[in-house]
C-alpha cells in the first residue's frame, strides 16, 4: 500500500513542476507576442533561437512569407517558439 501511495505522489509532484514550466513557457510567449505586435510591420524581422536571460529558457521567432489579401492588404503570420532548456521541441 505505502508504495503504491508513493508512486502517485511522486506523479503528482512530477506533474506540478511540468505544469510550472508550461506555464513560464506560456508567459514568455505571451509576453513576446505583445512585444511584436508593438513592431511596425515592415520591422518584424525573424530570430534565431536565442538564450531569454537568467530564465532556463530559450525563444525563436519565426515569420512566414508575405502573402497579399484583397485591397491591397499584406500579411504574415508570426511564430514565437519558447523551449525549455536545451530541448530540440518547443
């Protein structure tokens, strides 16, 4: 019985820190996104992956090609990646 219970708590606590670091990586996100959409259009530039200080976490922007909709109206899509340490998947 007792190692059964610790096997779940061990779970849990291993759930916890993975949640913990889901939501940094969602709050760097979020807080880049907001940082790009204050950039002029024609200054959006992509970047590499790159260290965010003191954080144990990496970012990388990634823009998509210049599509034209109707009315002369350009657009691309913006991609902001954070990773955790040094893992090769967002």
């Amino acid at each position: 019985m007792s190692i059964g219970t610790a096997k779940i708590t061990q779970a849990a606590i291993n759930s916890t820190g993975s949640n913990k670091v889901m939501l940094q990586a969602q709050q760097f996100a979020s807080s880049e996104a907001e940082l790009i959409k204050s950039i002029s259009y024609t200054d959006l530039t992509a970047q590499f992956r790159a260290d965010i200080s003191d954080s144990g976490f990496q970012k990388e922007i990634l823009l998509s090609d210049e599509s034209d909709l109707s009315g002369g109206i350009k657009k691309r899509d913006v991609t902001v990646n954070i990773y955790s340490n040094s893992e090769s998947l967002p």
